[in-house]
C-alpha cells in the first residue's frame, strides 16, 4: 500500500510519498497556494528527511520571489 504523507509548511502544501529511486525511498511534490508546483522524485531515504528537505526548498522559493 502506497501512503503519502501531506503537510503544510508557510502556505505550501508537501506531499510525501514512499518510492523507491536509487538510494532514496521517498519522493515530495511541494506546491504554492498560487498552483505553482515541482516534484523531487529522489527526497530522502527517511519520510522525515524528504519533510525536511521539502521545507528547505519552500524556504529557498520564498527567499529567491523575496529577490524580485
């Protein structure tokens, strides 16, 4: 049985979910509340580390649209 996991971190959405790639056993999609939307298909080899790695993206986003 495939479960994801959903979050939400500073208005985006995370979506984990088990899948094997490689070294890596999850895989997260993040998406913005305005729709905007990208998949990392190797996340982490822990459910925690593809949430961690997740948020540090969202925080990246955040910083990079703060630039502009």
């Amino acid at each position: 049985m495939n479960t994801t996991i959903t979050d939400i971190y500073k208005g985006w959405t995370i979506s984990v979910s088990a899948k094997d790639n490689q070294c890596s056993h999850f895989c997260f999609d993040i998406t913005s509340s305005s729709g905007y939307s990208q998949h990392v298909s190797m996340g982490g080899i822990t459910e925690q580390r593809a949430i961690e790695r997740a948020r540090e993206m969202i925080d990246m986003e955040i910083a990079m649209t703060d630039e502009d």
